[in-house]
C-alpha cells in the first residue's frame, strides 16, 4: 500500500508545530477556535466519535473519520492517536484536498 499523501501532509504538519493529539488537547483546541480541522480515527469508539462530531458541529470546524489509531498516531511519530487538530490553515487545506481525492477514489 502506498503512503497516503493526507497523512504525510498530517505528518509534515506535526513536524512545523500546527497539530495537537489526543482527546483534551483536540477539545482544547476545537474550544478556543485555534483548531481548522479534526480528524478522528475511524476506529475510535462511537462515544469519541459523537462527542467531536457533536462539538466540531456546535463550533463549526469540518471533521473527518479517517484511517485508523495506529496510523495516526505513526503519521504523527507518536503512540496511537484517536483525534488529532490541525491548527493551520494552509495544512489544513491541503490536508482536506487529499482526503476528499481519497474518498472519492475510493467511491469510484
């Protein structure tokens, strides 16, 4: 399988400083408005699933279920991470470029 060019975008991200991981940081983030975007793992349970979908609603952030804990977490050179927030515009964008291109590669 190739490398995911949304996940190396995460990972050049985490590299610059622009991302945060884990549920209280994300929550912290997506609170205060500095997140952009917030990515859930898809294998994160339904209770962390609705919780950030929820908020990510009420604060109007666009979240995305992607990939699973493991690659997350590897993409970001960390342990596994269920949520993750993106804290810069441009990445943020890129970072949504390539996981639409995904999903609708994946629908086609």
């Amino acid at each position: 399988m190739r490398q995911s060019k949304a996940l190396s975008m995460i990972s050049l991200a985490t590299k610059a400083g622009k991302t945060v991981s884990g549920e209280f940081a994300t929550e912290k983030e997506v609170k205060t408005g500095r997140a952009v975007l917030v990515i859930v793992a898809d294998d994160a349970s339904d209770n962390t699933k609705k919780k950030f979908n929820n908020m990510c609603d009420f604060y109007k952030v666009p979240i995305y279920f992607y990939s699973d804990k493991d690659t997350l977490g590897h993409a970001m050179g960390k342990e596994f991470r269920a949520t993750l927030a993106v804290l810069d515009e441009g990445f943020a964008k890129g970072i949504r470029k390539h996981l639409e291109t995904e999903r609708e590669s994946l629908a086609d």
